[in-house]
C-alpha cells in the first residue's frame, strides 16, 4: 500500500486520505474487513460498489471469492451459505434487488447469520432509481439491523463497526447510504491502514457453531412449536442489546479511529430548542447547514434506524422542554397515513414523554431536498405544524 | 451364476425411522447417495418431502451434513458452502443438491441454471415424483401428460407434456448428466460413482417413486419404476457435455399403459373416450426414444 504522507501531522494518523465516491468507499471497507465471500448481482446505483469489488478481487488486491449470481434471491442465499461455513461476507444492493430477496433476509436473519451488507436506497417501480428509504425501511421487520449513514466516511466507519456488531450478536446488519447524493457523489475520506483495521476487527473466528463436515449436524429443519419460540425469544434478547452495543462499539472506534459515531447523533439540542428536526442519511447534512440561521432548531440525527434506540433518543432529549415540536422527516412512503420514522418515533416515545410531532413527506424518489426545502420545512413547521405535511405537492 | 449383488448397501449412512411414507423414492435414492458419497459430504435440500424426512430440528437421518434452505435457491446456498469451504480447504468434501422436481422444473429453476452456467463444482440430485407432493399434489412442469393432481383434478387432468428437463440442462454444456431409475439400482449407483468421481456441476435425474403422489400400492413402486423404463417413458442415458449415451435399451419395449394402469393417477384415461389420449400418450413416448436416439448419434466429441 501507498503510504505516501504529505502532510506533516496527518488529522487521522494511521489512515490515508482520499477523494472517492460512496460506493467506492463500501468496497474498500469491505475490503478492509476482509470480507471473503462476495455474491455479486448488479442494479443500479449499486453498480459500481460490485464492479469495484470485481476489480479489487481479479487484481489479487483482495483475497475473496466473488461470484456473479442469477439474481439478488441467488446473491442472499449465497450469502447464507457462505456465511452458514463460517466466511465473512459481504455484499450490496438497492430497491428491487432487495425487494427480491426479502425472502432470504428472513432466512439469514433467522438463521442467525452474521454478515453486512450496503443497501443503496431507491423506491419501487414503477422505475425510479433515485434516491429514497423506503426499501431499506420496508425491510425493517425481516430482523436485520439498519444503519443509515450520512457521509461515505460514515459509510465506511459503519461497515467495519457493524461487522464487529454482527459477528458479536450473530445478526446479519444493512448500511444504507443514499443514491446519487452518496453513492455517486465524491468526497474526503480518511481511509484506515489496514494494520489498524485488523487490530480493531481481527480475522473471522469460527464459533464451532458453523456447518462442519468433520462433525456432521443438520441445520434448519422443520422446528416444532414448542421450540420455535425459543429460537424468537433468543432473537429478542439479542436485539435488546442492539443499541448499547452499537454505543460500547462506537466508543471503542473513537478510540482507535478518531471518529465518533454513535446510535444517534444530536445537534443543537438544549432546552432552549423549540423543533426538532429527525433526520436520516444525507439530508442531515443539509439540515445542519440550515439551522445555523435557525439557533431555535435542533437536529435528531437517528443513525441506528432498527431496532429504534429509544434510549439514546430520550437521553438525548433529556433537557428539551415538553412543548418543543418534532417535525419527522419521511424520505419513504409505506404505504401508510404516516412515514416509518414517525411509527418509530410514536413507539419509542409511548408512556416516556409527550411531544407534539409533524410528519414530513419529502425528497420522494430522489427529489432533491435542497436547503430551500429544510426552510420550507422549519417555516409550516413554526406557522401551520399540520400533522402530516406533503412537500412541493402543489 | 450368482445374482448380481452390487445393489447391496454395505455402507449404511441412513439412520432407522426416516419419515417417508412407505415405497417413497426419496428414502431408497438418498441410503444409496450417502452410502456412496460417505459422511464428508453436505446436503443442501430446499422445501420438499425430503424436508420432513430428513428429521425435524434438532435430528439429522444421514451421518453427513444437512443444510434446509428456501426452495427457490437450493443450487444458490451451495454456491456458498462451496466456495468456502473451497477457501478452507475442504476441496475433498461432497456438496450435493437434493431437490424435487417443483424445486428443480419451476421455482428453483432460475438458481440451477445459474449454477450450471458457472460450472460450480456440485452435485445436483432431482427425485422427480412428477408433482409437489410435500404439498399434497399439486402440478408442476414435471407432472406427466394426463396425471391428475389437486390442482387439476378429475377431466381438467394436466394436458401438457412435461419440460425437457435434461435437454436443457444438457444445453448448458455441463461435464455430467444422467437419469437414472429407482428399479436400475446398478445403474444408478454406476452413476453416481461417476458424478462423485468427476468435478464441476453434474445432475442426476431420478424417476420417483411416490405412493399416495402418483396412487399406486406401496409394494409396487419399484415394478412401476422399471415398467417405466421397459415402456420407454423414462429412459434411462447420461449426457456429457451434450453428448447422449442411452445407457438401457429395453430388449422388447413395453406399451406406455403397462406402467400407466398400475397409477390411480392416470385412471380416467383408460375410459373408453380418452382412449386417444391414451394414444397421444404413446405417441410421444415414442417421438422422445426416438429424438433420444438420434441425439446418441449426433455426438460430437467435446474439445477444450
Ligand atoms: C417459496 C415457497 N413457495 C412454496 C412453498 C411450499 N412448498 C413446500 S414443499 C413444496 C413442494 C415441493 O415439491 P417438489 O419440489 O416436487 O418436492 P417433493 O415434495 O415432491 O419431494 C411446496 C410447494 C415453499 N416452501 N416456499
Ligand atoms: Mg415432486
């Protein structure tokens, strides 16, 4: 590797600094993980994270098995497979492709398989490749963990927690990033040395649980009612310790990397604030540059999206006055008379605090959601907080 | 002169107490597959009857490896397995599909072809019963011309004949193909001695038995077996990269209906106003021995 250092004091020591693309920064994570097992199917904006990786594994740059699959239910059940025999896998891809595969993800998740994999956000036909949450967010009870990141450091940062997180509780995690406004979109990123990587995230270890010929057992047949449960109880315990784990990992990254992430990010919160605004992925950073003009406007940054870190959320919340006003930014539509992040918010509040909250449809099928917009928003939000407001409808 | 004895399992991978209805293919087709392949080996099986006869959670009725997966993606999970333990240097270690004909023909169909077309190194069993039977019955592009199943019961029996299963995968140019037969026990274990000795994808088609499925007496499931091989309905060959050799020419071929009448499931045909059916039945049968043979004469010799 480069290790070419052109500044003196480098603000991340131990990394390498470089402009790329989201997609590009997924692939060089997965590479860094030591990802071994690669299933590949293409849809677009996911394209270039598996060219990239076809390119990383023909040059010899990574060790791993790719495999061009028939399709994304293919590229799952790969998946599994890989990862039932104990490999580290990893692999990307966006709305139909995961549509497709929902099938699979209950069978991973259930299966209790550790894996990551990049979800580029994009909506249901008819055809729309731009960007929007609502394939990642209906995928939300299949019993995967949901990360949404904000920038492609974030991106990165997050695939090599979460390979951490998903070994750990043996659930298989999604790191979303948007389209385009991420996936296609350059910026810095600070790229750790892989020494570095491997302290923090040492080669997979087998558990002695993974399928094995020299001690021959058979993995799910039919499971009778009176075991089932147990399976979903054992499932249960584990999504309870999500969140602080995401929290113990996010600290435990800080100190190694120098970057801090945690299950939610909260900006401008104190208890002077008076809204509220719950943000996702890329439009955070948006937000963040609008509310400088805005001192009365705090930012809720939900960063682990599933299972809903209620805790982190009240914690951060703590000091806001009852009558500050909770304007849920919805880049997805389930179908339903509010957005999935309000669903999360009503649960995760329900018998801890009352806050009156506005449901926001915005940025649907990629529609840009410039700060004129989070303007937009702050203003009906102060002048006429309607319970569900429709962006640009007009 | 002794009779021949190389039928006999002298190796025994299957536990007593399988779950199989009685003359079920799947148990007979699976002892001598493992008995064969031994304990290094690991078993993808999608939805199917051999689910349930495999054992419920946490039992296993082979001394070898099972991994139950969804049905549409048997050929796609194994991908998986191979390729790891591939990595972990496990080379030496079986990984075989054991799918049925609704898992192969229909659902799982888009995963095999995917898998042949890569050249993985897998073995592919399909026990073709000629409908889903886990599920009680029902059609699949397998099911015979003229079969009633639950979803096309009494007159409204299938009336289209089954895809062409091995010519398509044939049409991938995969080192081994065969069919094989239940009533051929040599035969079949020929086969499979073949397919393990050899690397890449390779898929064996047997014809499966399936008493309450296709409404024959237990005890004459494999007679109906061989009758299907006697009558030219399921020949028994092998293809290697797209060369047939028919491996079984009956000395003096049976009428179609000497396999049929013994088969509840063809019952309505032997009414006096199908007899023509009866007929189309023949003729077909016919038209695919013969189409078979003049594949056997094509063959041109593979060259890498
Ligand atoms: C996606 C999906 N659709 C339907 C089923 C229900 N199903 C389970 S087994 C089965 C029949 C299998 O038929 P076949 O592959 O011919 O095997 P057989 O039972 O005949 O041995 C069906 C339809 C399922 N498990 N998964
Ligand atoms: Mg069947």
């Amino acid at each position: 590797m480069n290790n070419t250092e052109t500044s003196t004091k480098k603000k991340y020591p131990r990394h390498t600094e470089k402009v790329m693309k989201g997609n590009f920064a997924a692939a060089e994570a997965a590479k860094i993980c030591k990802a071994g097992f690669i299933p590949a199917y293409p849809i677009t904006p996911q394209t270039t994270i598996v060219e990239e990786l076809a390119e990383k594994v023909g040059s010899g740059e990574m060790d791993a098995a790719y495999v061009n699959m028939d399709s994304e239910h293919s590229v799952f059940a790969a998946a599994m497979g890989s990862a039932l025999a104990g490999e580290r896998v990893f692999t990307a891809t966006s709305g139909q492709g995961l549509f497709y595969a929902h099938e699979v993800l209950h069978a991973i998740a259930h299966f209790r398989l550790p894996m990551v994999v990049c979800n580029v956000g994009r909506p249901s036909i008819p055809w729309n490749i731009w960007s929007d949450q609502s394939d990642s967010l209906s995928q939300r009870d299949t019993g995967w963990i949901q990360f949404y990141g904000e920038s492609s450091q974030e991106v990165l940062d997050t695939i090599i927690q979460s390979y951490i997180l998903s070994e750990k509780l043996e659930i298989p995690v999604f790191v979303v990033l948007d389209a385009f406004y991420q996936s296609h979109t350059s910026e810095n990123v600070w790229i750790p040395d892989q020494d570095l990587v491997n302290e923090f995230l040492p080669p997979k270890q087998l558990k002695g649980t993974e399928i094995n010929p020299d001690k021959p057992i058979a993995v799910g047949g039919l499971v009778q009612p009176e075991h089932y449960g147990k399976f979903n109880y054992d499932f249960w315990i584990d999504i309870n310790r999500v969140e602080n784990l995401t929290n113990q990992i996010g600290e435990d990254f800080y100190q190694k990397f120098g970057r801090k992430y945690q299950a939610v990010e909260a900006i401008n919160i104190n208890k002077d604030t008076k809204i509220i605004l719950v943000t996702i992925s890329s439009i955070t950073t948006t937000a963040k540059g609008v509310i400088q003009h805005h001192p009365e406007v705090g930012i809720l940054k939900i960063r682990l999206f599933h299972p809903f870190p209620k805790n982190s959320i009240l914690e951060a919340l703590k000091d806001v006055a009852n009558d500050t006003l909770l304007v849920a930014i919805e880049r997805n539509f389930m179908g339903d008379k509010v957005g999935a992040m309000m669903q999360e918010l009503r649960e995760a509040f329900y018998g801890e605090r009352y806050f009156k909250m506005i449901d926001v449809f915005t940025g649907q099928g990629g529609k840009d959601v410039p700060p004129i917009t989070i303007e937009k928003i702050i203003y009906k939000a102060k002048n006429n907080p309607e319970d569900v407001i429709w962006i640009d409808m007009e | 002169m002794l009779p021949a004895m190389e039928f006999l399992i002298k190796d025994e991978k299957v536990f007593s107490g399988g779950l199989s209805c009685r003359g079920c293919g799947w148990s007979l087709l699976v002892r001598h597959l493992s008995s064969i392949l031994g304990e290094n080996t690991v078993y993808v099986v999608p939805a199917s009857c051999f689910s349930i006869i495999a054992g419920p959670y946490p039992l296993n009725e082979i001394k070898g490896t099972i991994v139950h997966t969804i049905f549409a993606a048997a050929p796609a999970t194994a991908t998986g397995i191979r390729h790891t333990l591939d990595r972990q240097g496990r080379k030496d270690t079986n990984v075989v599909i054991l799918a049925g004909d609704g898992g192969t023909f229909d659902i799982g169909f888009q995963a095999l072809s995917g898998a042949a077309s890569r050249g993985e190194n897998l073995i592919y069993l399909v026990n073709n019963n000629g409908a889903y039977m886990n599920t009680g019955i029902q059609t699949s592009s397998a099911t015979p011309y003229g079969a009633v199943t639950t979803t096309n019961p009494n007159s409204n029996f299938k009336k289209k004949f089954p895809k062409d299963l091995m010519g398509i995968i044939a049409a991938h140019n995969i080192p081994y193909a065969a069919t094989a037969s239940l009533a051929f026990m040599e035969d079949y274990r020929a086969k499979i001695k073949k397919a393990k000795e050899m690397e890449g994808f390779r898929l064996l088609m047997v014809d499966g038995p399936c008493p309450p499925g296709h409404k024959v007496e237990p005890a004459n499931s494999i007679q109906v077996a061989r009758l299907a091989v006697e009558s030219n309905l399921y020949p028994l060959f092998e293809v290697e990269y797209q060369n047939y050799k028919v491996n079984y020419r009956p000395t003096k071929q049976l009428p179609a209906t000497e396999c049929m009448k013994l088969q509840g499931r063809f019952k309505h045909l032997f009414k006096e106003e199908n007899k023509h059916l009866l007929e189309e039945t023949q003729k077909v049968t016919d038209y695919n021995w013969r189409r078979l043979l003049a594949l056997e004469k094509l063959s041109v010799e593979f060259v890498l």
